[in-house]
C-alpha cells in the first residue's frame, strides 16, 4: 500500500471539511499518527486494515478533529487563492482556465506604481494579458467583470465547493457538497 493511497477526508469539529479545495485530506499513516494521538475521532472507515505486532486497525477514511479550528479570517495573499476568488476564470474574457493557463494582471501597472494587493491583481488568461499589456484598461479597450476584492475565509470556501476532487470515496459523500450533483 502506497503513501498516496486511503486518504482519510478531515473535518473541522463541526463536521465540516476543514477545506474544500483543495480537499483537506491526510495520508492513511498521518490519519492513524493522529488517532493514537487522540486529536481525532474516527468517523468511517476503510475495508482495509494494517496490521502491527500487537494490533490491527481498520483504517480510517473519514477523522474529525476533536477541537475545533477556526479558519484564518484573513485568507493569504496566494496565486493560488487570487485564482480561487476569481473561479479559475479570466477576469477580462470571462474563460476557465487551468492554475498553470492563468496569470495575475495588475490593474494598475506596476511601471505606474500598482501595488501586488489583492485589489490590484486579477487572474487574467495569457492572450489578455498580452493584449493589456501595462496599460490602464481604458487604453486597453477592454472590460473587467468585477472590481477585485479582498475575500474572506468563508468566500473562499464557497468558491471551492465549485470543484470537486477527482477522487471521492462514497465515505466522503455524507460530507461534502450537498448542493452539487456528484458523479462516480
Ligand atoms: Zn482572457
């Protein structure tokens, strides 16, 4: 059995993923570590077990912590949150786009004094952002669909629960996305 192989989801002690996307999840060994710990309780379990000298555990594909986290307030300045409050989509031509297809723009340009804030930067897909160039969008002759803002934890969260993992144990499904219809 690999490393990468019975992920355990982890849940907040409210029963709630501690993130949605990426998937807050640990490995079976972490998952084990952190019940013999005592900072989790099982919730569910694989059919698979593993074994030591003295004893054999099931191990387990669902642990909520049993104390509860609170989940930072302010999130990180990250590419990878800039691009999650922005749906993985360009701000100017409104396409989807993968992590590694998006850059960030800065709406004012960084030659003119534009800071990197969140309010400053928007994801923007590689043809736009040639096409801005380091312009105002009012040279530029294009659009932006909304203002950035600075986005909180729980914006993000919701953002997140637009993109289901590609992998889902039928364990899991009690706790995740009652609002989005899940394929097998
Ligand atoms: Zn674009």
């Amino acid at each position: 059995m690999g490393t990468l192989g019975n992920p355990a989801l982890v849940l907040n002690a409210d029963f709630r993923p501690l993130s949605y996307y990426p998937l807050s999840l640990w490995s079976w060994q972490d998952a084990i570590k952190a019940v013999f710990l005592e900072r989790v309780s099982i919730i569910e379990n694989y059919d698979k077990e593993v074994h030591s000298p003295s004893l054999t555990i099931k191990i387990p594909s669902v642990i909520a912590l049993k104390d509860y986290i609170t989940l930072w307030r302010s999130p990180a300045f990250t590419r990878f949150n800039v691009f999650l409050r922005d749906n993985f989509s360009c701000q100017y031509c409104h396409g989807k786009f993968l992590a590694n297809e998006l850059t960030f723009d800065h709406l004012i340009p960084k030659c003119i004094g534009g800071k990197t804030t969140w309010t400053n930067v928007v994801s923007a897909c590689t043809s736009c952002n040639v096409k801005k160039g380091r312009r105002l969008l009012k040279y530029a002759n294009m659009n932006l669909e909304k203002f950035p803002v600075k986005p909180n934890s729980e914006r993000l969260q919701q953002n997140g629960r637009n993109f289901p993992p590609n992998y889902l144990h039928e364990s899991w499904r009690d706790y995740l996305y009652w609002d989005i219809e899940l394929e097998n």
